[in-house]
C-alpha cells in the first residue's frame, strides 16, 4: 500500500474513476476543499447483516 494521495476538489472531480480505484487498492484519498478536505478510503462488504436490515426483518424468530 503507498501513501495516500492528495488531490483539489476541481482535480478529483475530473478524475474521480482514478480517485476511487486508488481508494480502493488500499490508497487513502485526500480531497482538499475550501475550508476542509474530504478523505475517501474503500470499505470491502463483508456481507455481514447492518443493524438496519436486522431490525427491518423483525429479528430473532421467537418460539
């Protein structure tokens, strides 16, 4: 994994594929914007149930 990358807000919205492939191969990305900067790291899905879809199915199942 390299260092992560910095970029302005104008440069990553022109290449924002290339923002997110980076993000992805494991490279945290650094937007700078007035006031602030945004960083955009990649979280793989583990396929593990949220909170959310748990409550909205109805939970355990009682007997």
């Amino acid at each position: 994994m390299r260092d992560q990358q910095e970029w302005s807000r104008g440069d990553a919205e022109e290449r924002i594929r290339e923002v997110f492939n980076s993000a992805k191969a494991g490279e945290p990305q650094i937007v700078r914007d007035s006031g602030g900067k945004f960083e955009v790291r990649f979280v793989a899905d583990d396929g593990a149930e949220t909170l959310g879809q748990y409550l909205a199915r109805g939970g355990p199942d009682e007997d």
